[in-house]
C-alpha cells in the first residue's frame, strides 16, 4: 500500500502560505523536547511565548504581540485564543475561520499559569524574531534553529502524528496554523463566524483542540 499523501500537502501548504521572512530550507524543525527544555529555563513571559507558539503551531512573530484580552479562557485544562482580538492594524481578518485556537492536553496546565501571573501584557513578550534567532545563535544546543523553527517544527510533529494514524482531519492542521486566511475549511463560511457573538463556543466549535491535544 502507498504512503498517504495528505499529510505532506497539508505541511507544504502551511508552510507555503505562512509568511516565512526566511527561505524554508534553512528552517529546520526543532524538535519537541528540545523546545520545551529551552523554554524551562526562560523568564515567564519567553516560557510563556515559546509555550504557546508550540502549541498552536505559529511564527513568533504572531504570538509575540497577543494580549491578555486574546486569551478569551484560561482554565488549568482548557486555554482559548482569539487571535482577531489583536490590536487594530495587524494584518488580520477578525472573521477568519481560523481566528481562534484551543489549547489541550500537554503545557495547558502551565500556559494557563503564566498568563495568569503575567498581568495584563502587551505585548506578551518584547522579544522579536530577531532577538531570539540571536538568542538562539548564541547556544551550542539551539544554534542550528531559527524562530520559524517551531512552526516548522510544530507542523512536522502534527503531519507525523497524522501519517501514524492520529484520528484527526488532516485540514484542522491548516485550520490551527493559519491566522489569516480562510482557504483551509471544507465545510465552514465566514458568515458563521461572523454572526457568532459567542468566541469560546465557536473556537470549541472549530475543533483545533483536535490537534493541540497531539502537541
């Protein structure tokens, strides 16, 4: 039997499509462990940006600049962004079907944690993607990644948890690494997001937890 080729094409394009600054081919994924470990032994607000980045498989740059009223919930079990919440002139459309994120399963304990003990941020963290690809060159252990590293590398671990037989759809993995565009659902209109008025219920709605639970 063949190798599923679905997968492959939803992380080419993902990875297409998301705005990279620098070439892909010089992006190597960082692995899990890796990530976590570094991020441990950051001061609150990078753990907590390293955490969340992970978790809903985005740049560091997007992550960077949420604020505390883009974490709609925060429950020791549940975490839900909405990311058409970010201040008025990103580049963002606040009727994207891919606006919000729901985070499950691992870390989720303790990025609701840190959010709660940050305060009201904004931006979550003032390290841009410059200052932590300079960060990172700096260490023997993180040198060979760049900051577009953990989507790239957030990706890679959700397309293998597909191609292993993980039972979710292979589009919620767009659906979840995507903030800005609304070509990556089958079956949903931006007339459904537009006239919802209640974001927790929508983002449950939208399933990305289907895929967080995997990372």
């Amino acid at each position: 039997m063949g190798v599923d080729s679905k997968p492959l094409k939803v992380l080419a394009s993902v990875l297409r499509g998301d705005g990279a600054s620098i070439p892909l081919s010089q992006a190597e994924g960082i692995p899990r462990e890796t990530l976590i470990s570094w991020a441990r032994r950051q001061v609150p607000h990078l753990r907590l940006a390293a955490f969340v980045a992970w978790k809903t498989a985005s740049r560091w740059a997007e992550v960077r600049l949420l604020t505390r009223p883009c974490f709609v919930l925060v429950s020791t079990t549940e975490v839900i962004i909405d990311w058409g919440t970010l201040p008025k002139g990103r580049s963002r459309n606040p009727y994207c079907l891919s606006k919000t994120a729901v985070i499950r399963g691992a870390l989720t304990e303790e990025i609701a944690a840190l959010v709660r003990g940050a305060g009201n941020f904004s931006p979550l963290t003032p390290v841009t993607t410059s200052q932590l690809d300079g960060m990172w060159a700096r260490e023997p252990r993180m040198c060979r990644y760049s900051a577009h590293s953990i989507k790239r590398g957030a990706v890679d671990h959700l397309v293998c948890a597909k191609a292993a037989g993980a039972p979710f759809p292979e589009h919620l993995i767009s659906r979840l690494a995507k903030h800005t565009t609304d070509n990556v659902d089958p079956t949903l209109a931006q007339m459904t997001v537009r006239y919802t008025s209640d974001v927790v219920a929508l983002a449950r709605v939208l399933r990305t937890a289907e895929v967080t639970e995997h990372l």
